[in-house]
C-alpha cells in the first residue's frame, strides 16, 4: 500500500499535514486540452540545448530521485506522492506538434522526448501521444531523440525504423532488480530494459544507455557492468550523471525514502554525497551539478572512461547554444 506522502509545495501558502495514517494514493488522471505550445526549449549538462516535447506531467515510475518532481509543483501539486499519482495528460500534444513545425521545422536540428517525464509510462499503452507525435516527426523528416526506461518503445518499431535520424538512450542505473526497486519501485527491471535495448538495436536503432544518477557508496561500483550490458545488447554511446537534488523538497523526499527503503545503508550512502558537495546534499550552482569535490568521483569519471573505451563506445558531441539574431539598433528619426 502507497499512502499520500507530500512535502510542502514552497509555492503554496499551505500544505497538508495528516493527524494518524495518511489515506492511501490513488492514481489520478487529468486530461489538459489548455496547452498552447508543447515544443520546450531547455538545457542539459549531459547534451547541451535541446528542443524538448512532454506529452505528460507527473510519472508513475516513481523513481525517488527525479529532478522533475518539481516540475509538479508548479502545477499546484507536490514532488511527493502527488508526482507519481496525479498525472496530467495532453491529448492534443500530436495537433499542437504539427502546428509548431510548420513554422519552426527549419530550426528544428533534434527534437527530443523527454524531459519532464518519461514518454513511454504506462498510460502511453493506450493514449499513444509518443507514438502520434513520432509519426508527426516522420511526416516531417525531424530527428529524433528519446530517453526512457520503458520497453514499451519496442511498440512503436514500425515508425521508429523510418525516422531520418533517430537515437535512443535507456536510463538504465542499476543492473538488477534488487538493487533498482528501493530507488525505482515502479519501473520495468532493468533486464527488461536491456532486452528492449536488444530489439532496437537488432532493428538497426542506435542506442545508448544512461548510467544515472550515480549514487556513490552504491551503484559507482556497477558502471563496468552495466557498460558490459549495454554493449552487448547493441549500445554504442553512455553517459553518467551524478545524483543531484535541485530543490528541498526533492532532496527531502528522497532521503525520507532512502531511510525507508534501506535504512542500514542510508547513513553511508548519504555522508559520501556530502563530501562531494561540502557537507550538503543540494549542488550549490548549475556548473556544479554533475562535479564532485573529492578524489573518490574522480575515480568513478575515469572508472567510467576506462570501461568506455575498452569496450569502444563513442563518444557525442553537446549541442551548441543556438546563435540569436542581435535586436535591431532603434534608429534615430533626426
């Protein structure tokens, strides 16, 4: 059983707070027909700018790191239980996408999926919006980039095979069950996920895996294996990402969970982050977000480097910030 679990919403004036076991949390559905543009512009350390498109708000996999949970709570919900119950759905993503590249096409060098939340949750199953708006991508000849840790793409093979460019990263940070369920309870295992791997791959997609968030004292040892698995399904690019919290009420839900799921590690695992942030869990700018301080990330980055060029994965280039056109100089009328 689930029960509603919120951190307060620091863009509300009030929160709830339960007196007794709070009730239990019930998935909710929100169908948003509001949305007037679904083509977003955002940055990442990992690939540099990006052209990003989200069909859906809030994720049912629940992993307890997300830095979108905040993203919830500019809806007016929280980044506790909220976020992976309350799941806002824009059925008119595939219109709106078509409209916007009608006029943006040329601009478009990569259009990715996703950011916000995963394109492929379960409710992709029968909504389709991931799928309509890739067909819309192939109508137009746009590349395409997708990240998620669902083998519900495999679904989607008969257009994914046709897009002009197209590459797939599966967020894959832990190599089994085990040690995936206290962090990801409601995500496909990761065998699952590597076997899905196998299948694009063996369809002729490229694909990459994403070994994040690391989190040191405990999945930092797995970056070879998980390598290894990926390049036999067929992988040739990977990135890691050190585990980042960018707001209080990320960082605190996290470590609420981290305490309930394995509280005999929790102390351990907490404290090696804290050395890579002076003492605090929370990064203390965005240049800072994927660094450590001290000589044990240091090992990890060349762990990973090692492993990555032993096993001849490639590497890929950030995108450049896109050039903006200067403003017209006001002319004077005398």
């Amino acid at each position: 059983m689930r029960y509603v679990n919120n951190p307060p919403n620091p863009y509300q004036k009030y929160s709830a707070e339960f007196l007794g076991e709070p009730p239990s949390a019930k998935l909710e559905i929100y169908e948003e027909f509001t949305t007037k543009k679904i083509i977003t512009k955002a940055y990442s350390s990992d690939f540099g700018y990006r052209y990003t498109v989200n069909c859906y708000r809030g994720c049912i996999h629940a992993c307890t790191y997300c830095f979108a949970r905040q993203y919830h709570e500019y809806l007016g919900y929280s980044a506790g239980t909220d976020f992976e119950t309350k799941i806002v759905v824009k059925p008119n993503a595939p219109i709106l996408l078509r409209e916007e590249l009608k006029k943006t096409r040329e601009k478009m060098k990569t259009l990715d999926f996703s950011f916000a939340t995963d394109p492929y949750l379960p409710l992709e199953a029968s909504y389709e919006l991931t799928r309509k708006c890739l067909q819309v991508c192939l109508d137009f000849q746009i590349p395409v980039a997708i990240i998620t840790k669902s083998p519900l793409i495999t679904r989607d093979l008969d257009i994914l095979t046709k897009l002009k460019n197209l590459f797939v990263f599966f967020s894959i940070p832990f190599p089994t069950t085990e040690k995936s369920n206290p962090f990801e309870p409601f995500t496909p295992i990761p065998g699952a996920r590597f076997r899905a791997m196998k299948t694009l791959t063996d369809a002729g997609i490229k694909c990459g895996i994403g070994i994040a968030p690391i989190i040191l004292g405990y999945n930092d040892s797995d970056i070879p294996v998980l390598l290894e698995k990926a390049r036999n399904a067929g992988a040739t690019k990977a990135f890691i990402n050190f585990i980042h919290f960018d707001t209080d009420s990320i960082e605190n839900y996290f470590v609420e969970k981290l305490y309930e799921k394995i509280p005999t590690k929790a102390e351990k695992i907490l404290n090696q982050q804290k050395r890579e942030r002076n003492g605090n869990l929370r990064h203390k700018n965005f240049a800072e977000r994927n660094q450590g301080k001290t000589e044990k990330w240091e090992i990890v980055v060349k762990l990973f480097e090692l492993h990555f060029k032993r096993l001849g994965f490639e590497k890929f280039e950030k995108t450049p910030k896109p050039e903006e056109k200067p403003l017209p100089v006001q002319q004077k009328l005398f």
